[in-house]
C-alpha cells in the first residue's frame, strides 16, 4: 500500500489475482470502446470485484457548483433569524 504524501489517496496492489479474473479482463467482449476498433477503450471490472467496488465512496470536489445539496443547519437559522425564509420551508 502506498498512501500520497498529504494522506488524500492511497494505492493498493491487488496480489494473486485469479486467472479467471485474467481471462475475464482479456476477453474483448469485457470492454467498452467508443468506437468498434478503437484504441481507446474504458473497459469494466471484474465481477470478483463487485462486493470491493459497491463499498467505496466517490470524492466529490469541495466546489461543486453542480452539487444538489440542502442547506446547513446553520445558514437556515441565520436566514430564519433575518426573515428570509418561513418555518414551513424548514
């Protein structure tokens, strides 16, 4: 494991990996090109890893601007304490 200077990522090296894996991530039918041929493709993860994978949690960057999120609770009580919003949309 290899953790980045700041602590802000680590790296694994996934060991012993199963050569039904291998196979699996050999197989053209596994990839996801943007056009049939193309040298450029994404692919996708093994199966073995569907458990590992549905547990991580994406980063999302502070500044999101495209980000839905509710307010916090504490700019709803300084616009409730100056009037702008009613105690129903709280």
């Amino acid at each position: 494991v290899h953790t980045t200077k700041h602590g802000l990522m680590r790296v694994f090296q996934v060991m012993n990996v199963s050569q039904e894996s291998k196979d699996w991530v050999a197989n053209p039918a596994n990839r996801e090109c943007d056009a049939p041929g193309s040298w450029y493709c994404v692919g996708k993860y093994p199966p073995a890893l569907e458990k590992l994978i549905a547990k991580r949690k994406n980063f999302a960057q502070l500044e999101d601007f495209n980000k839905v999120s509710s307010k916090s609770a504490y700019s709803r009580m300084v616009e409730k304490q100056q009037g702008r919003i009613s105690s129903d949309e709280m």
